[in-house]
C-alpha cells in the first residue's frame, strides 16, 4: 500500500515513516515539524512584541523573539 506523506501533518508523516521502514525520510519529517512549531512560536513572540509592548522594551523583546527562534530552529538560520 502507498501513502502520500504530503496529505498528512509532519508529526504523522514522521511517524508513519519510521512504522514502515524509512527512517531517514522520517527525520526530515521530523525536522520539517520542529521547523514548523518554531516558526509558530516565533510568529507568536513578533505578535506580542508587536501589539502588546511599548516602543521602549520592543527592541529587547526582539532580541528575546530572535533568540528563542534560534534555539528552537538550532543554529542553521
């Protein structure tokens, strides 16, 4: 039976990989959802940083959004 990876969320399609045999194809998957939930995280910290901050504390709060962005995506970006 063939599966197409791409119809399902990483976190499923990692898992799926790794059930049928392809661990490889399942690290990618794997990286691509650890990839995604630091881009939400991201996304989420430049909102607050955005709307709910004064222009005083915006340029260290951005230091923060830019650090925690690099810890949870490694040091590739």
């Amino acid at each position: 039976m063939s599966f197409n990876l791409d119809r399902l969320q990483a976190t499923e399609a990692e898992t799926l990989a790794y059930s049928e045999g392809y661990p490889g194809t399942a690290r990618l998957y794997g990286r691509i959802a650890d990839l995604q939930h630091a881009l939400g995280q991201a996304v989420a910290a430049l909102e607050a940083i955005a709307h709910d901050l004064d222009a005083k504390h915006r340029p260290g709060a951005a230091l923060e959004a830019l650090d925690l962005i690099d810890k949870l995506a490694g040091s590739e970006l």
